[in-house]
C-alpha cells in the first residue's frame, strides 16, 4: 500500500515577530522501502492552508528524513505553518532587477528551426542557412535576460531551492512562456529571527538555452557536404543539444512578484 503520514505531534511558538505552528509525522510503509519525493508528498503541500485555533495558517516550510534503522521504510516529516496575517505581512517585499544583454554562441546554421521538444530535442537536422567552415562553428548572438527577484521569507528555502536548481520553467513564468527561464540558484541572509532575504536568480535564454552541434565522424572530424567547386565545404547534419532537460514549475519556491 502507499504510504501514509500520521500526525504525531504539534507546538506553537511565538515571538515579538510571529506565530508559528510546528506538527511531526511519521511516514511508513510496511511493505516497502519509501523515495524521499514520494514521502515528502504524503505531507501538506506548500502554501496550503488551514484553519488552527480559529486562524488561517499557511505551510510555509516543509521536509523529511528516513529514520535511521527503518531501511527508508519510515521516515520523519516536519510541517511548519504560520498565521496567513503576519506570513503575508512579512513576505509581500519584492524586488526584481533585469539585466538585458547579448551573448555570442557558436552556430551552424542561421534561421535553424526549434525542435518540437525543448528537452529532448532529438537527432533531427535543424534545417536552416549554413554558415560553418569545414565544420567549424561561427559566432552568433542570442538574447538572454539576467532576472533577480528579492522575497522575505521565514526560512532560507534550501531544500525547495536544490529541488528547481538548474532547470527550465515548464510553464508560463515571469511573464515568459515555457522552456525559456532557467533558475540558477539563489542567496540567503538572514536579517532577523524568522527573516531571511532571499535573492533567486534566473536566465532568459531566445534559443530556449538549446545550443548547436554538428556530426562528427568515428575519429572525431566533422562529418561534411561535398565540397563545391571552390572545395569549400559545410557540416552535413547539425542537431539542437539542451544542457538543462529539467524542468520545474518554480511553485516550490513560493515567489511573490
């Protein structure tokens, strides 16, 4: 059977700058061992909310850890919720820089058509004008735009950060359609007790950060077209390569912009 979480404990801890609620749960699965992913969705979902005491709260942090002699079949989840009144209060400061540039990336081909899938781009030529030489690339400029956005948040976010680093957004994001934004990774200072400024950072990329490379023979030497009546010659087959096939919708990271 899949497993379960059962509550098995709750505090509430206050200070000058918030309330906070704390619940424990245990994780099992008798007959099986448990993938940390599959035993962090048994808990509450990031930004769910509840009503506790008469207040709406909201999770704001959450995560888990095997129990040492369990072999992965139990594990430990901790759920941290706070009132939706000072969570808000706290975490509406935004701040979002743009840095807009032009990047130079080595090409075969000019007007090279994207592939249908920007993850898995396949083996298929991408068509469009040859510019190499011999099969050696020329450079092009492609579009990038550097993106920071600055949010107050009541942890530093280290495990939701580490789960989206390095991937692509799979959807609408930051006003950009799907594929383009890649999340690099983000900053954390901690400023007060419960009060992290938190700095994620991300790129635009105009070639869906796909790149381009040619076929190359067993021994390594571009495989090229026969050569014109010049002996000029260009690379025969040119394939769209993606360095970040992730993807994330970037909710985990509960950015408020």
């Amino acid at each position: 059977m899949p497993a379960t979480a059962t509550t098995t404990g709750t505090s509430v801890s206050a200070s000058d700058t918030q309330v906070q609620l704390t619940r424990e749960y245990v994780i099992s699965d008798p007959a099986a061992t448990v993938a940390y992913a599959d035993a962090l969705a048994t808990l509450p979902a990031l930004g769910a909310t509840a009503t506790v005491d008469g207040k709406t709260c909201k999770v704001v942090q959450r995560d888990c850890e095997a129990v040492a002699d369990s072999v992965s079949r139990v594990w430990r989840g901790t759920v941290v919720w706070r009132w939706v009144e000072e969570e808000d209060a706290e975490s509406t400061f935004t701040q979002i820089d743009m840095n807009t540039v032009v990047n130079f990336v080595d090409v075969y081909r000019v007007g090279a058509n994207f592939p249908a899938s920007a993850s898995s781009p396949g083996n298929g030529d991408i068509g469009g004008t040859k510019v190499d030489a011999a099969g050696e690339p020329v450079s092009a400029t492609v579009y990038q735009q550097e993106i920071s956005v600055v949010n107050i948040k009541p942890d530093d976010q280290r495990s939701n950060i580490i789960s989206a680093l390095g991937k692509r957004n799979s959807g609408s994001f930051l006003g950009f359609a799907a594929d383009y934004v890649l999340f690099l990774g983000a900053s954390a200072r901690k400023t007060a007790p419960g009060k992290y400024e938190i700095t994620y950072r991300f790129l635009y990329d105009g070639a869906k950060h796909l790149r381009q490379i040619c076929a190359r023979d067993v021994d390594g030497q571009p495989l090229l077209d026969t050569p014109d009546a010049n002996g000029n010659a260009t690379a025969r087959h040119v394939m769209a390569r993606q360095p970040f096939p992730g993807t994330d919708s970037f909710a985990g990271l509960g950015l408020v912009v």
